[in-house]
C-alpha cells in the first residue's frame, strides 16, 4: 500500500516493490490533486438602501434616479461585531458576484423596483467553484425622488462664517428650515455645505453658536466699552459695537460693563440674555456704523426661489471680546500679545492679632494703569475669607467676586478715568484655622492674571515678603513673549530643589516634547526654541514638580 499527503496540483509518484526472492522492481504514478469542494455562501439577513438623485455629467441636472449596491455588501462578514461571512473550508481567497459571471461586482435599482427584491450572491473560490445564497434588497424613495420628474434642476447652499478678522470660525449649527435637512456644522475652516437639493424652494438660514461665553473677554473689555461711552475712543466698527452690547438692549450702556463684569468674576457662567455668538449676514450694510442697531441685525438669510448654487457667508461676532482676542478655532492665531514686562502684585500682612490678617495687595506704581484681573485661590482648610475692602474710590464691591464654593478670590478693577493716589489696591481680611501661615496663589485655570496700560497686556507676578529670597510656593508664569516666532522664555519658581518636567501638547493632547531637568530653589528660566516643534498655534505646557502640575498655553507663529 502507498500513504501520503499531496496538496493540490500534478505529482509524480515513485514506487519500488520486492518479493521474497529478492527481486526488485519499479514504475511511476501521475497523481493529480484537485479542489472540486464549493465554498460555503453566507449573506446578510437584508439591506436597505435609499433611491438618490443623480446627477451623470455634472451639468446640475437630474439625470437619473437609482441606487447602487456591491455584491460584498451582501456578504454576511462584519469583523467589529465578531460576525464570520462566506467561507472555505480549506482557506482559500474568494471573490464575489451578482451573477454566474464573475465579472458582476455592483447591481443598480430604480423606482420601478421600490420593496424588497431578491438578490443572489455568487461566491466563487480560486479553483472555480461557486455557491450561491440569497438576500433580500429593499429599495426606500424616503425623500419621494421618484415622484418628481426626471430633469428636475438641483442646487446647493454653502458658505463660510468668518470673524471679522476673517479668522474662520468652527463649530456653528447652521439650520436650514423648509427642508427636512440636519443641521450642518461649521468645519475648521469655517465652512459648512448642505447636501444638493432640487430649486425652485424657500429656505431660512440660521447659524448659532453658544459656549465658553469668557472666550475673548477680559477687563480690558471693559475699559474699551468704557472709553467708546464716554466718547474717549470709539469702537471701530459695527462689529466691535455688536460684540459690546452684552445685555441685547440694542445699544451700549453701562449696565453692558456690570454683565461682563460678572461673567470675568464668576457670578454668572454664560451671558442671560445673548448667545456667546452672533452670526451676522456677511452682505449686511450698516447705515450708522457707530450705531448698527438702527435697522436692526441681519442674523438669519432667506432664500427665496432657490434656483442655482448659493454661498451665503456670515460674520460671526463674539459678544464682549471688542479687541478680537477670541481663539475662533483650532489653529487660530488671533491671541492677545503681552509685553514681557511682568508686574508684581505684592501681598503684605499687616495685622496678626488671634489668628486675623489684613493683607494688603500692592501694585508699584498704580496710578500708572488703567486696570487688572486676577484671581487668588486659598485653601479653606487653614483660612477663610471674612471680607475685602479698598480706600479706592474706583475699587467697588462689584470689582470682586469671592467664590466660596471653589476657594477662589476673583479681582476686576478699572480706574473708571479717576485718579488714583494709593498703590494699595485692596485688603483681604483673613482668619487663620491652622498654625501655618496664612498664603494665597495666583490661579490661571480660569482668568488670566494680567494688567494694562495703553492697550499693553503684562502678566502679573505675585510676591510676598519672604517670598522674594526663599519662594513657599510652586509657580508657573506665562511665556514671554507670547505669541512668538523664534524662541521664548518660561519661567518658573520652585519651593525647593527638585528634579521637573515640562511637558507640550497640542490642543489634541498629543505630547509634542518632553524636557527632564533638575530646578533651583526660587527662580527658574527654560528657553524654548522654535526648532522644537514642527507646527506652530495653540501649545500646551505644562510644568510637573515632586508635589503638583500647573499647565498654561502659548502661541507659535510659523
């Protein structure tokens, strides 16, 4: 007998055999090895699929309507649900078809085939052979193609919203009402695009936008609203005026400086009576520039008789940024640009009697600035907050917010156009709950720590008495310059020597790069060149010590 294991294809077979006597003898065998097994054909349950209208040779009109399926989609595989489809029992490739000739990869329908309609899967292996399995195709008209007449001429609605800086503006519901259409959103670039539709139909556009309404704002906003109320110097552009109107009266007042001024302290999260965003009708003219509410604003476009492709752009306005310093998207590059000059806001106990504190908080020179923002945060386990007051006739109770809930005193404050004879902006009273001593810290998470003069943004530094030889407290400042295009400088302080980190990322979280050094007690310096990061916008960094992390942002321009 003869055993052996031949995989397909043409063999030679060698045989020799021998009897008692010792004689021998010999022949060769062709053993041919076939594969006459079928496949094993396994097809979807069904599949759905809607008539589109077809436009064949681009010239905006409907040539035909008709739906298309491949044969592969009837196979039964679907891998992300661990569903197996057609098989062979040895493995081998296989390629399908809807019908006996392989060459069948795609089958079409039309209005005459509405409802369901058996579909044969042809499965054919390597070798040849084949099986068959049947589904079912159900062609849907959801949107009633097929009672329209071939001919009918199609058209699209597209466009942009665009700051008036023409920086792109992402992330905008545009509603189309007269159509059964979802919403579409602005894209990175600020475009959005609605499917083709047929003409000859009436639609209302309406863009909208509301979130991170303290997006763009700051104090200094403040001071420029206050500065075009009292005719000192005019906002700009309509615009501009649009953005200041914070309570949606339709004119600039002051009760306009009192909302965004809760909204910088924290009172309110959002703004009550507007969107963060106004989109504006990009042909809109203005009859008054200096006051553009006389006809009121163009924040939705109608189009009447749709009859050919539109592109209907908007302006979008961030309500209560009047210098443009909102980041409008992801690679936007409209930040504000601060001065490396750093200001120090020095904090000075000047009463200790039965755990109570008045601290002054001290600015150099303080008659030299038009305002400020900060914010200090404490922790409720060693301290509270009784109260803060100031002799400053321009430092009111509104410029101050202390937010019990998440141990934070916010600060904003504007000359209001008054002199100012002291450096001492306030006192924070405190009592103390523990024996440690009483300490406050910048915190950034939410309002940037910064100060102006003439338009000029500085950051501010905070200081105490012992502070300024030996630091007992862990601080991250903002880079200088910032924006920057070469390199720039970031400094940090540290409470004692100790191996850091300081981390990059994109707005992603992507980790760009990573330095490891070992930092000094007090002041540190690490300077970022510009060949560090392949891409320039918005980047994270982030400075991790033995006991915290502190993250801040920067803007590369490349």
């Amino acid at each position: 007998s003869y055993e052996r294991t031949f995989p397909l294809g043409r063999h030679t077979a060698a045989l020799q055999y021998f009897d008692g006597c010792g004689n021998t003898g010999s022949c060769t065998q062709i053993i041919t090895v076939t594969n006459n097994q079928p496949p094993l054909a396994k097809c979807v349950s069904g599949l759905s699929v809607p008539l589109q209208q077809m436009d064949l040779n681009s010239d905006n009109i409907i040539d035909t309507i008709m739906a298309t399926i491949r044969a592969s989609s009837l196979d039964a595989a679907n891998p992300s649900l661990g569903v197996p489809g057609s098989s062979h029992p040895c493995g081998y490739s296989l390629s399908f078809s809807l019908s006996p000739s392989a060459s069948v990869a795609a089958a079409t329908f039309d209005c005459s085939q509405i409802g369901e309609n058996p579909v044969s899967l042809y499965v054919t292996d390597s070798a040849g052979n084949s099986s068959i399995c049947t589904s079912i195709v159900t062609v849907t008209d959801v949107n009633d193609f097929c009672t329209e007449n071939l001919g009918t001429k199609i058209a699209q609605l597209e466009g942009n919203v665009m700051t008036e800086n023409f920086e792109a503006v992402e992330e905008v519901q545009v509603e189309l009402l007269g159509s059964d259409m979802p919403y579409e959103m602005t894209q990175n670039d600020g475009s959005y695009a609605f499917p083709q539709m047929n003409t000859g139909g009436d639609y209302m556009l309406i863009p909208t936008k509301n979130d991170d309404h303290l997006n763009g704002v700051s104090t200094l906003d403040i001071i420029r609203i206050q500065r075009h109320i009292l005719g000192l110097e005019l906002l700009d552009s309509p615009y501009k005026i649009i953005a200041a109107d914070i309570d949606n009266s339709q004119s600039v007042t002051a009760l306009d400086m009192i909302e965004l001024r809760k909204l910088i302290l924290g009172i309110t999260d959002e703004f009550i009576n507007v969107n963060s965003w106004k989109m504006i009708d990009s042909k809109q003219t203005f009859l008054d520039p200096l006051n553009p509410f006389l006809a009121g604003i163009q924040e939705d476009v109608m189009v009447q008789n749709l009859d050919q492709n539109m592109v209907v752009d908007f302006v979008g306005v961030k309500i209560g940024d009047v210098n443009n310093t909102v980041t409008s998207n992801a690679t936007s590059q409209d930040i504000e640009s601060r001065s490396s000059e750093i200001v120090e806001l020095s904090l000075v106990p000047n009463t200790n009697y039965d755990g109570q504190y008045v601290i002054d908080l001290n600015i150099e020179n303080l008659s030299n600035y038009e305002g400020l923002q900060f914010a200090l945060s404490y922790n409720p386990q060693t301290m509270d907050i009784e109260s803060v007051d100031s002799e400053l006739s321009s430092f009111l109770n509104s410029n101050y917010n202390i937010d019990i809930a998440n141990h934070v005193i916010y600060v904003s404050w504007d000359n209001k156009g008054q002199d100012v004879y002291s450096n001492t902006l306030c006192q924070i009273k405190t009592t103390s709950k523990s024996d440690k001593n009483v300490e406050l810290t910048l915190d950034n998470s939410r309002l940037s720590s910064e100060i102006y003069t003439n338009d000029r943004i500085m950051n501010i530094k905070l200081v105490t008495p012992r502070s300024t030889d030996t630091p007992t407290e862990i601080l991250l400042y903002q880079n200088v310059p910032n924006p920057w295009s070469e390199s720039t400088e970031i400094m940090f302080f540290l409470d004692r020597d100790q191996d850091i980190e300081l981390n990059f990322y994109n707005p992603t979280g992507q980790l760009l790069y990573r330095e490891i050094k070992s930092g000094i007690t007090g002041e540190n310096i690490s300077v970022i060149d510009n060949n560090t990061f392949a891409n320039g916008g918005i980047i994270y960094y982030e400075l991790v010590t033995e006991s915290t992390r502190i993250i801040d942002k920067m803007f590369l321009v490349k």
